[in-house]
C-alpha cells in the first residue's frame, strides 16, 4: 500500500483533521446530533497528539472552556447545532468583546427548537451573524465538498486568529454526515496563521487592547509574563471597565471595523459559468452541490446558466455579489431555509427584484429536481 | 506584607460600599497568596458577575472577568489547557449556585485542582438588594417586599454531595480562618470549595433590620461555631464553621496527563 492522505471520510472528521493541521490542541464540547462525531474524533485524536478534549456539562460552559484555554495561548474550538448554538451565543458576544480567537462549528439541523435533530437545515445564517446581542461583527465560512470544509476549517482558525474574534463554520448535516473523498494535505502544503503575540519583555507594561499602528493586537498568554485584565465589559486599553464614552465609542467602531473593512481579505468563493450568465444561481454549503449539477446539466443543453458559490457568508461580500450578477436577467438563491442569504443578495444587488428562492424545508436535502422546477415557475415555464 | 505588591492601584477605589464584608475576604486572599509565596505570573483569578466578582480586577494576577455564573466553566478551560497555573474563581452566591449552580455541581465532580471561594452574602447585591438562593425564607428583598418564601440550600452540604475534596466554610468576622482555609484549599490537590459568610448592609442588612456593620459582623460571630465544638454542641441552630471535607480524590488533569500517556504506549 502507497503512502497516500486519501481517506473517505464524513464531514464531521474532515473538520477534526483540519482543525488539527491548524494546530488546534483544545476542545470541549457536548453532545448534539447531528455534531457529535466532531466530539468523538476529537477524544479519540487528542490524547495521543498530547491535546486536550473536555466533554463539559452543556454547551455553554463548552464554548467558556474553550475560551479560557485560548487565553492561555492554545487553538481552540467547539462543535454543536442549533440548540447548543443558542446556548453559546452569551460567550461568543464575550469572545467578540474580549477579541479572543476560538472556532465554534454549527452542524445545523432542522429548526427551530429541538426540530428536526437527523435532518439538515440551513437556518441558522442569521444567528450567526445576530444571535449575540448587541452590535458586532461576525465572520461565519461555509464548504459543499468534504476538500473544501478542510480548507475553510483551517481558513476558520486562520481568522480567528489574525482578527481575534471567533469564527463560525456553519456546516450541515447533509456535509457533516455524509462520506466523501477527501485528500487530506501534507504538512505546509496550506497556510497556518499562528498567534500574534506581543514581544515587550518583562517589566515593560503591555497593553492588551492598545492596537499597533496597523490595527492588530498582539496577545500574550496568560501564565506568561505580561498580567492583565480580561473583561466583557466595555474596557480602555489596560483591559479594565470604563463606561468613558469616547473609549466606548472607540471600541465599538473597533470591534465593527476591524471585520466589516476586511471583507475583501475575509471572502472566499467559487464561480461557474458566470461569464455570460443570463440566470445565475447564489448558493452555498452542501446545496450548492444541487446547484452546480443543475448548472452543468442545463449548460449541455446549451442554457446560460451560472453559479457563484459563497464561503463566506459573514461578513457578507456585498459588492462580490454586487459585480458577479450584474448582468444577470435572474439571480436565484438556493437555500435550505425560509429565505436568510437570500435577503443580503436583494440588497446588495441593483434591480432585487430580479432576486427569487429556491427553497426547501422539510428536511430532505433539496435536489436538482427540485431546483429544475422552481426554475421553471421563477421563468414562467409552469410546472 | 505589603498589598501594593498585589493589587492594581490603577483601579482603585474599589467599587464596594461602605461595610462590605469582601474587602475583608480581599485581604486575607492576598495574605494566603503571600504566606503561600505564589508566583504572580503563575495565578490566574476567574470570575463571574455581580459585587464578589469585581475582585479578579482589583489583584495583579492574570484576571478574566467573564459572565454571570460561568466563571467556573472558563476556569475549567484556563486549567486544563494549564495544569501549572494555580487558579482561585471568587464567586457570589447568585454567581455560583443560581444561575452557576450546574456549573458549581460539575465543578465539585471533575474534581479538577481549581479553588473556589464562594462569597455569600444572601442577596444580589450589585442589582440592588433581589433575594438570591441563600437569602432563607421570611426575609425581604426588593423582589420579595412581603417576605421571602423560597427555601435556600446549604453551600457546603451541595459541594460535598457533589464530590468537592476540600469543603470549608468560615466568615468575615473571621478573617485569620479565611486565610488559613484558603491557604489548605490552594494547596489542596483537587477542587476546593471555601464558602465565606459576608455581610452586605446596603442591600441585606438595612432592608431587614440587621442594624450596620459592626452589628452584622458581630451577628456572623456570634451565631457561627467551630464544627466539633462545645458551642455548636449546645447552640445547634448556630451555622458551622471549619474544614468539613479534606480527602485524597484523583485530580481532572492528572488524570488527564495519564490518559495521554496511555495514548503514547497506545
């Protein structure tokens, strides 16, 4: 037998290895379907590479573990679905505060409520982004094939790290569970973000919210040498509680801006036969598998159909959106959900009304066929 | 000793009102990390919400202020991920048994080496004076201006069901006990839970009558005693002070570390 990193695998251990090749050496998690595989691999890999698993008593002290271990200088993350994810949201809008890095992965099932736990959904795109309450912002990736949940797995912490903020992998349960092939890369084949961590020796005062001249922070562990002040209350740059409004407002605009002015940086997507597409399909995770087959087989018979692909679905890429569908006659977003991503695709295109759905939400994974027929409705076809 | 090398003078005043008992516990913690000759660098002080929990900022450790009733869970993750930092979680008694209360029971069972001080004076102090889990029944509170009809639980018998190794309560009339118990409790191998009585006349002691300071510390003397002595012998209803659990259970991260060397032979 060859030496060879081609496995076939579910989603849910492809996101284990991934998060392992970003180095990732703490988890905690609880159980959920359909996450729970994420948990299972991790305390079956951990030990032996000298990592840490921890199955905590519930979600929400899940993603606090994971945050105090990332304060210590670790990479960390948690893996849930939707009940588990509501849970988190207090902490995760702490991790945005306190800007500390962390990787929260949603396997979203049907919801809401205990819903539809062996079913996928793709209905939690907007309490990624507004679950937390207050203002922030967020920066949730997504995948369709086994290759590409490796990449944005590793591309999740790669953020977190660079923007101190948690990173939501919002996968399904379709991706999660299903088998496919995957390759997995050999050791810097692709990029790993390390910590940025301050470099004042001891004595000197370290500031851990006073950012350097191009914005970033840089960390420094705690049992290390610089001692210092964590909060989620509003906090000047010694990390200690002011309600000072000119420092209040300073963070704010901080927190907000250091993701909403890197969407360019923040963006990953993939495009199909958008060049000269008359009607083109905006879809993302496992349902854009449908799409792209949709795409293909529509393409042979000569119609002009495209597929533009989003990854990164927080901060949404407005203006990529924008620029790839201007010349559509139809943009036809393809959701398993009541309509979510597709509310930022009528907002950020000239004309929304050119904008329908193409949905599904009974908790069968929405098909070629499905996506043909509604094709067929939104060009006044019949069906 | 000398405090300034302890605390953040930066940050001083500290927030607490006039006759608070946590400045006390303040104290005799700084004095048990002192005697103790703890590495600052090697203290790590978690804490939740509320009046109690404004402590971590006050000291010049490593200080992670978190959520309301999760301090223990961040804890859990500080430790685990360094089993070389010594880590003290201050608490209130809403903190750690309300809203934290499954937190607290877990904390007990991991047994993880984390020393939890729990600082109960019987009210929500910093939301102005609600009754909490501690405040006993025919009491009054903002949220119970008639009289308290809630049952409270007792914080030691909760730790010890729960599996905590060392278990010891004391007050802040008693401050030479704080610092000896949470001395025996940081040195302890495993999760320690130390509950401190503290008085809160603002919200507590004015509402019900309790009359200042002086008279609510004067109240923690004389309606405590020692565990195993004459006085809590004769006087039963008194609550008990002193060392109930101090015993040998395997520690989380020890454990931890054994399961990864089985994994290396693995």
């Amino acid at each position: 037998m060859t030496d060879t990193n081609i496995r076939f695998i579910q989603g849910n251990e492809v996101c284990v290895e991934a998060a392992l090749y970003a180095g990732l050496d703490f988890f905690a998690g609880y159980p959920i379907t359909p996450s729970s595989e994420i948990a299972e691999y991790m305390s079956s890999r951990l030990p032996a590479l000298g990592g840490k698993f921890l199955q905590m008593e519930d979600e929400i002290s899940s993603i606090c573990a994971i945050i105090g271990a990332s304060l210590t200088g670790h990479k960390v993350m948690t893996a849930t679905s939707g009940p588990g994810f509501s849970l988190m949201q207090e902490a995760m809008g702490f991790a945005v505060m306190a800007e500390i890095p962390c990787v929260i992965v949603d396997v979203q099932r049907g919801g809401p409520s205990t819903g539809l736990p062996t079913h996928g959904s793709q209905g939690d795109i907007y309490q990624a982004k507004w679950g937390t309450h207050g203002d922030h912002a967020i920066i949730a990736l997504t995948a369709s094939t086994h290759q590409d949940l490796f990449r944005m797995t590793v591309e999740g912490f790669n953020l977190a790290e660079t923007y101190r903020t948690p990173v939501i992998l919002l996968f399904d349960e379709m991706s999660g569970h299903m088998r496919e092939k995957v390759e997995l890369p050999k050791s810097g084949e692709v990029q790993v973000v390390q910590r940025l961590r301050t470099s004042l020796p001891e004595g000197v005062d370290y500031h851990p919210y006073l950012p350097r001249e191009d914005g970033r922070l840089p960390m420094s562990d705690f049992g290390g040498r610089h001692r210092y002040n964590v909060t989620g209350l509003y906090h000047d740059m010694w990390g200690f509680p002011t309600s000072d409004p000119k420092i209040i407002h300073g963070l704010i605009h901080h927190l907000v801006d250091k993701i909403e002015n890197s969407v360019h940086q923040i963006t990953h997507s993939k495009e199909y036969f958008l060049e000269d597409a008359t009607c083109i399909l905006v879809s993302y995770g496992s349902t854009a598998r449908s799409a792209l087959h949709i795409v293909k087989n529509r393409r042979n018979r000569g119609e002009k159909l495209g597929l533009l692909e989003l990854q990164t679905l927080w901060p949404f890429p407005a203006q990529l959106v924008r620029e790839k569908c201007a010349q559509a006659v139809s943009i036809v977003v393809v959701e398993m959900n009541m309509g979510q991503v597709v509310q930022e695709v009528k907002k950020a295109v000239d004309r929304p009304e050119r904008v329908f759905l193409a949905n599904r939400v009974d908790g069968e994974f929405i098909t070629p066929t499905d996506i043909k027929n509604m094709l067929r409705l939104i060009q006044g076809r019949g069906v | 000793m000398s405090f300034r090398n302890y605390i953040r003078e930066r940050f001083f005043p500290h927030l607490w009102c006039p006759g608070c008992g946590h400045g006390i516990v303040l104290n005799n913690m700084l004095r048990a990390v002192e005697e103790l000759g703890l590495a600052k660098n090697e203290l790590v002080m978690v804490s939740g919400i509320g009046c109690s929990s404004r402590i971590s900022g006050y000291v010049d450790f490593h200080s992670l202020h978190t959520l309301h009733g999760r301090a223990l869970a961040f804890a859990a993750g500080v430790k685990m991920s360094q089993p070389n930092l010594n880590v003290i979680v201050p608490m209130g008694d809403g903190d750690a048994l309300a809203i934290g209360g499954n937190h607290f029971i877990h904390a007990c069972r991991r047994n993880m080496d984390i020393t939890a001080v729990i600082m109960n004076n019987r009210i929500y102090g910093m939301t102005g004076g609600q009754f909490s889990p501690l405040t006993g029944t025919g009491l009054k509170a903002t949220t119970a201006p008639l009289e308290t009809i809630d049952q409270t639980f007792d914080v030691v018998h909760m730790a010890i069901a729960s599996g905590a190794s060392y278990v010891a309560r004391t007050t802040s009339y008693h401050f030479q006990e704080i610092t000896k118990y949470l001395k025996q409790a940081i040195n302890h191998k495993g999760f320690s839970a130390v509950e401190i009585l503290s008085p809160c006349p603002t919200h507590f002691g004015r509402r019900n009558k309790l009359g200042g300071a002086v008279d609510m510390l004067e109240h923690l003397r004389d309606n405590t005693a020692q565990i195993g002595s004459k006085a809590l012998e004769e006087n039963p209803e008194r609550i008990g002070r002193g060392v109930f659990v101090h015993k040998d259970t395997p520690e989380y991260c020890s454990e931890y570390e054994r399961l990864i060397q089985a994994a290396h032979k693995g």
